[in-house]
C-alpha cells in the first residue's frame, strides 16, 4: 500500500486534483471532512468546541463553520485551541482507514495542514498543488470569500517554499482541466502506480 500527502494553498486545487486522483483508482481522503466529523452534533468534539467557544458558533444545533472559521482566523491562540480539540480526532479516524487497506491499495490524503502539523514523516509520498496568488484569490472569490478573510486563510497557512520543500512532486494549477488530469495521470502512471520493490 502507498499513502500520499497532498496538499497545497487554498485555493491552488487540492480537491480538484484529488478527484482527479480518485479517478485514476486511489482511495481519497479528505482531512476537512474527518474533521467536520470530528465536531458533528453528539460527538465529545462538537460538546469540546462549545465549551471552548460558547453557543455562539452553534446555528440550527451543528457548528455553524463560517463563524468558527472567523473566529480563530483571527486569532491564532484561538485556533490553536480549535486544532488541539480536531486534530488528534481526525488521526484516530485516518488510522481506522488506513488499517483498513489492502496490500495494493493507493490512499490520497488530502490535508490543508501537512506542514503546519508535522504530519510529513507520516506519507510515503506528498504533493503540494501550487497556483499563482491571483489565480488562488480569484478561486476564493468565486466561494464567496472576501478579500480580508482569503487574505487571513493564506497567511495563516505554511508558505508555498515550505510545503515545496518537504514535496516529492509539485503539480502547478494554473492552466486548464486537461492539462491538470494529464499531469495527474502521468503522475499516477509513473510514481505512484508504479511498480515498487
């Protein structure tokens, strides 16, 4: 079995390129899902991210994201404490996973945080999918982010050099789909699919 880190910036096209992933034959999980899991109505998550941040980031009895999202991404002792309270939650169900694999199966990964978390040393192999500032603002925009919060999400992340530095392979998002899937596709063909001793 292989388990790949991707990653990148937001807005670059991690989820893009894991879907492409996915349909070349890997097993894609995505970190953001484990952990809005992680904090579902009934889980010791959600009643841990109340007791740290009040009813008020509760909206018709789940975690209301967005009013998270803008508190701790202004305040980093605050989303510290979010990520203490998720990250070990999301580990434990990625393990699950994992030891559910077969021998030949190939498991994409995608997780926003690689680098902020430490995490490299546990993937086999890792991708950062890198785009040009413009073209990321622009995707962010088109979410219905404002320029202040896209502003706040980018600096709050690890630099494009530090995610670079602990990748195997960059793939760059700033041309069209095709040329995304061929990339992915070669990618798969000769790295990742590829025969291993």
């Amino acid at each position: 079995m292989l388990i790949v880190g991707l990653t990148g910036g937001i807005g670059a096209g991690k989820s893009t390129v894991a879907n492409m992933f996915a349909q070349l034959g890997a097993l894609v999980v995505d970190a953001d899902q484990l952990a809005r899991q992680a904090i579902e109505p009934g889980s010791i998550g959600f009643d841990e991210v109340v007791a740290e941040f009040s009813f008020k980031v509760v909206k018709n009895g789940d975690i209301d994201r967005q009013k998270l999202g803008s508190i701790v991404f202004k305040d980093s002792e605050k989303r510290k404490n979010l990520e203490a309270i998720i990250h070990p939650k999301v580990q434990e169900m990625l393990a699950e996973k994992i030891n559910r694999l077969d021998p030949g199966d190939i498991l994409v990964y995608e997780i926003p945080l690689l680098v902020e978390t430490g995490a490299a040393p546990k993937f086999d192999y890792i991708i950062t999918v890198e785009a040009d500032i413009e073209n990321r603002l622009d995707r962010l925009f088109e979410r219905g982010m404002d320029e202040d919060e896209a502003e706040r999400r980018i600096a709050a992340q690890a630099s494009q050099t530090e995610r670079e530095a602990i990748a195997n392979r960059v793939i760059i998002n700033d041309g069209d789909r095709a040329d995304l899937f061929a990339e992915c596709a070669r990618i798969w063909e000769s790295e990742l699919n590829a025969p291993r001793q």
